[in-house]
C-alpha cells in the first residue's frame, strides 16, 4: 500500500524520503537481527549514516541536509513503515543533533560536529543524578538515565542534570552535553516492542561537566536560549513541540505498515463461526478498515499540519506563543492515540493468528504500544495543560 503521507516540496537535491522509501525492505529483512541485538545492526546503521539520514537536522555549515521539519517527518515516517525501532532511534538522535546544533555555543557545537557523521542521543529527566557545584561547572558524582535511545549510534549524549546558582544552590533543571566516552552503556534494553531503537539505559561516576555545555531545559523551552544558528529558521523551531513531534513520527509509519499489512493477509482469512469464507467480503470487516484507515489517515494529515506550523513559526523569527506550544503537543498526543486506536482495532481484526511471535501485526501492535507510552505523548497530560490555559488558569511552571 501506498504511503498516506502527502507530497510536500524537498528543499534538498538529495531526495532523502525516496531513499527512506526504498531502503523500508531492507530494514524490513533485518528486524529479526535489530530484535535479537536490541538495537539496529551495524550495515543499517552504515547505510543511514552515508545516506545522511542522521544528518537531517545537522547545519549545511557542518556538513548536514539542514532539512525542513515537514521533511524529517515524512523521512522518519518512512523508515517506520520498515521498521518502527529502528526509526524511532532515528528520530531521537536527530532531535538531539538539532539540539547540540541549535541550542549550545557555536564552540561547542564545532566541537560535536567537527567529526563527520557525528551523532548524538539524549535523555532530558535527571530522577537518579546526585551532582554538586563545582568552580566552572558540575561534578554528576553519581547518575542514571533511562531509555536512551539511539545510544549506540552516539558520539555525544544529551543528559539531564540539577543546574546551581553560584552558591551551590539548586536553581533547575539542565540539559549536559558530554561524550560518550564518559558514559558507560549498561546493555539493558529488553522491551516487547522497539526493539531496534537500542534504548538502554546509561550511567556515570565523578564526572565533570563544564558550564559551557549545559543549558537551561526551561530557557530552552520558553525561548530565552540563545541560538547557535539564529538566521536559519530550522534552528529557531520552538523547542517543545519540536521535542513531542518527533515521537509521532515512527508511530506514524507503523500505522501505515500495518494497514499495508493486514490488507496483504486479507485474502487469507475467513471468519471463524460466520457464514464467511473470506473476510475481506465481510461487512464487519469494511467497517473495520474504514474506520481504522480513517483514523490512521487524520493522525498523519494532524502531524503534516503541525510540522508545517512550527516550520512557519520558525521562519517569521518570533517564537512561538506558549498557548499554541501547548496545542501542537496536544495535538502531536491525539494524533499517535489515533494510530494506537487503529492498531489495535486491526489486531482484534487479525484473527487468532495474531498471537503468534512470528505475526507482523503482532509486532507493529508491540511496537506501537510501547511508541505512545512515552510520557512526553502522554494524551491525559497534554489535554489537561492545554485545557487548564483554555479556562484561564495560570499554567504552571512546564516544559513547553
């Protein structure tokens, strides 16, 4: 089945969703070896890089396609089609790559990527770090991080740590830049679903962190974080839809593979204790896939819309307004629950077929049940912070 995603113009002479588009078998072939690693294996992580997937968000400065927000989705929205945790490390590592670009001092940011191809993963909570101030920086004397994916393809890791005023005292929440080489990979991702994404959790001990690579994640999020690159409109793209967007990505792909998916087993099945010895002749069934591809259809046509509307925010040069930051993660949540909802009905459409290990549709319903159970997309929240502005309250203090 043909992708549902609409042609928007490319700015790049390199069309880097067609080649998304034709290297889905590959990735499709190699899900059994990214299931068995826990993360993508070497030739499809070889292949993206010299394609210059990784490299969507990176500055043309530094080597990198400089792509549009509505170009990284429709990329990434690709390679879910092929397979969902592979994409989904995707799409976290060039978030962060925007990040380390977009949101540090140029110094810093021609260190990162003075290495070409250079590739960087991140995890913003800091719920198991103990640091103290130190003269011109932290020490994290001891630290977790959970999920981090897209780790083992990372050369710098985006970690969340307690930033202090001058006197030692606690004044927020940052965001560090370190290497990898102070980072230690604890090989623990064994999850039903994602596997590819390599999300393993990370830890450190007695490690310094200069000021000049940690930002405010509030200042970052309200706008009041200098730009590295304030010309370039992708860079000035406002950070917390940006950051909630591009989880909906991946989902997005594996909603339209399993659409592909169960329209290709369809002449297969009949329908148990029914008159029906074919399904697809089933009115049950019509419903289903009318309803399924509806929603599958809006999620896409929602995210399409909100790629587009931070990419226009970000080219007038004024940063978006909270309350419209509030709606686009809202609306980033309804549109990966509205995959979730057809996935699931396509499931309970599947038969008793679908529990077996081996059923495609039974891994892009994992896949997809573990893609929207990131707290970020979480719908409840996203609805009660946009709904508490629509009445008036005062938010409260938020990242977005």
């Amino acid at each position: 089945m043909e992708s549902a995603i609409v042609d928007l113009p490319v700015q790049e002479t390199f069309d880097v969703v067609a080649w998304a588009r034709d290297f889905v078998p590959d990735l499709r072939a190699a899900q059994a070896e990214s299931d068995r690693l826990g993360r993508p294996p070497e030739h499809v992580v070889d292949k993206l890089k010299r394609a210059g997937v990784y490299a969507l968000t990176v500055p043309r400065a530094y080597g990198g396609l400089q792509a549009d927000i509505s170009t990284w989705m429709r990329t990434v929205t690709e390679l879910g089609r092929g397979d969902g945790g592979v994409a989904w490390a995707v799409t976290l590592v060039t978030a962060c790559n925007w990040m380390a670009a977009g949101l540090y001092p140029k110094h810093v940011a021609d260190k990162v990527f003075a290495k070409p191809g250079a590739c960087v993963a991140g995890v913003f909570s800091n719920r198991a770090v103990k640091a103290h101030r130190v003269d011109g920086g932290i020490v994290v004397d001891k630290g977790m991080w959970f999920f981090n994916s897209g780790v083992y393809q990372a050369d710098w890791n985006l970690l969340g740590v307690p930033m202090f005023s001058e006197a030692g005292e606690p004044i927020g929440p940052g965001i560090a830049l370190v290497p990898m080489s102070d980072v230690t990979i604890l090989n623990d991702w064994d999850p039903i679903g994602i596997r590819g994404s390599g999300s393993s959790n990370v830890s450190m001990e007695n490690v310094f962190m200069p000021d000049d690579h940690i930002v405010g994640l509030f200042a970052c999020n309200e706008g009041r974080q200098p730009r590295t690159f304030p010309n370039e409109a992708l860079y000035r793209s406002a950070f917390a839809p940006l950051m909630v967007a591009i989880l909906t990505f991946p989902v997005l792909g594996l909603g339209l593979h399993m659409l592909e998916e169960f329209l290709r087993t369809l002449p297969k099945r009949d329908i148990k204790l029914t008159p029906y010895t074919k399904a697809g002749e089933a009115a049950v069934t019509h419903l289903q896939l009318g309803e399924a591809s509806a929603k599958i259809d809006a999620a896409c046509t929602i995210v399409e819309k909100l790629c587009r509307e931070i990419d226009a925010c970000a080219a007038t040069g004024e940063y978006m307004k909270q309350v419209q930051r509030a709606a686009l993660c809202r609306d980033s949540a309804f549109a990966d629950q509205l995959v979730w909802q057809a996935v699931d009905l396509l499931a309970d459409a599947s038969g008793g077929s679908f529990s077996r290990i081996g059923n495609t549709v039974n891994r892009i319903w994992q896949d997809v049940k573990v893609g929207t159970a990131h707290p970020f997309i979480n719908l409840a929240s996203n609805y009660a912070l946009y709904g508490r502005m629509m009445a008036g309250v005062e938010p409260p203090l938020m990242p977005v």
